[in-house]
C-alpha cells in the first residue's frame, strides 16, 4: 500500500514538473525553420571563438570535442518571433534577407541589437535570447549553424522562459 502511495506521488511530481516546463516555455510565431544539414565530425575538433561587443566585452567560447554540427535555415515573418530559448553550443548567424532584433538575458534594459542583410554574429552557448523581425511588411531570411549538438537530440533550440528584463 505504502510503495502504491509513493509511486502514485512521484508519477503525479513528474506530469506537475512537464506541466510547469511546458507553461513557462515561451513559443515562437511566424518562423518557419528547416534543418538543412546535421553531421558529426570525422575527427576530434575544438572550437575556440572569441567574440567582442559593446555589450558584453570580450568573450571566448571554448568547445572541446564537439559534438554534432547543425544547419538550419529560418524565416521570419513579418512582426515573427522566436520565443526564448538557448542553444547548448555555440551558434554562428547569418542575415540573409531583412533585418532581426536579437535581445538577451544580459541586456537588463532590454534595448536589443539589430542586425541586417549581410551581418553576422555568434551567439555565446546557454545564454537566453529572443530574435523579433519588427518589420510589418517584409520576411527576414537567416543561415544559423549551432556546434556542439548533442547527438540523438531533437535540434538545437532548447526553450526557455522569459527572464524577466523584456515585457514579453
């Protein structure tokens, strides 16, 4: 009776927990993304980027081993979003078409940081974004290419709720 008790209380723990993941998720709208490619590298790579902003200074990402590699492109519909989320590697960007506001958890006055057609940029692993195309008439085109994918994984996005410096 005690042990029916018990594994009633934590099958009842686990829908709760995938429950509150699910509410506190922030989902996209008005992005269409398509994997273009995934592979894993024939040989051990190590990545190390160093990125300098205005904001964040300098940074150097670091990936030993990395694992699978992924392409993917994504559109942006006019006034589309892609929620909050993170990537667990690395993730180099391209603007093909268009112009996208990126906004990060680090950005406590939520100003954002456009970039247009023919910009790119590298987005640290972990850290908590939202990309928005504010334009109300034309689509914004972007390559993205994520390192460090964790095999047998779904993709490369993992969602994350809203951190609470932006109103959205």
């Amino acid at each position: 009776m005690m042990a029916r008790r018990v594994a009633f209380g934590v099958t009842v723990a686990t829908v709760v927990a995938a429950l509150a993941a699910v509410a506190v998720a922030t989902p996209g709208a008005g992005t269409a993304a398509v994997v273009v490619a995934r592979a894993a590298f024939a040989d051990r790579v190590n990545l190390k980027l160093e990125i300098k902003d205005h904001r964040r200074g300098r940074d150097t990402v670091h990936v030993s081993n990395a694992a699978d590699t992924v392409m993917q492109q994504i559109e942006f519909a006019p006034d589309g979003y892609s929620g909050w989320h993170s990537h667990p590697g690395p993730a180099i960007i391209l603007i093909k078409s268009g112009e996208l506001t990126f906004y990060s958890e680090d950005d406590r006055a939520c100003k954002g940081r456009t970039f247009s057609a023919g910009q790119a940029f590298i987005e640290p692993p972990g850290l908590v974004h939202f990309a928005h195309n504010h334009s109300l008439t034309q689509t914004a085109e972007v390559g993205v290419i994520y390192f460090d994918v964790p095999p047998g994984s779904s993709g490369p996005r993992i969602d994350e709720p809203a951190p609470g410096n932006c109103p959205f």
